[in-house]
C-alpha cells in the first residue's frame, strides 16, 4: 500500500473521530443549556430528590428541608447539623416540586436514607 492511501486514511479516520467528538460535546452542553434555562425561567417541574429533611416540636413536624447533590453528601450534613442543633434531621429520597434548582415542597417522602 502507498504512503499517501495510509496518510488518507489516517486523515479520514481523523475526520471521523473529530465528528465524533463533536457530536458528543454538543449533546452533553444542550444538556447543560437546557438546565440553566430552566433554572433561569423559574420553571416548577416535580422529580425524585435526595434532600436533608429538618422536623422540630413534639410530635415533630418537617419544618424546613434542602436539596442535596447524592447521599453521601447529605449523611455528611445532617451529621453536621445534629452536632450544632437540637432539631430531628434525617436524610430521604422524595418526591418533591423543584424550581431553581431547590426544593419548593415535599409530595411525598419514598426513602428514608441511614
């Protein structure tokens, strides 16, 4: 085989992996696009959430609870907050309304995270 039909298919297979390449990066940041559009236009859509859940009172009551990233970042929290508060808190996967990025309420309560 000549060098020139080896550099064109070197050059072709190039060509292709650069496609490739793009094709992928571009539809990982619509991904992103999408979100931060969301995010910006106060959009409320409902999904399924780790979040850190607050209860205070007697019988306790959710009083207050917090979007977080995956559980082990959650555990690593309510271990915080328990040192520095007297209020009930556990982690949970839930059901909720999200806007911005936030929880705006609980619809239901699936899992509760040890």
């Amino acid at each position: 085989m000549s060098k020139i039909k080896i550099v064109f298919y070197l050059a072709l297979a190039f060509i292709f992996y650069k496609g490739f390449v793009a094709f992928q990066n571009f539809e990982i940041g619509v991904d992103d696009r999408v979100a931060s559009i969301e995010e910006k236009a106060d959009f409320e859509k409902e999904g399924e959430v780790i979040g850190l859940m607050m209860y205070l009172g007697d019988p306790p009551e959710l009083y207050e609870h917090l979007l977080t990233k995956n559980k082990s970042r959650c555990l690593e929290m309510r271990q915080t907050a328990e040192e520095s508060s007297s209020a009930y808190y556990e982690c949970a996967r839930v059901n909720a309304v999200l806007k911005g990025g936030k929880i705006v309420s609980i619809i239901n309560e699936i899992e509760v995270i040890e």
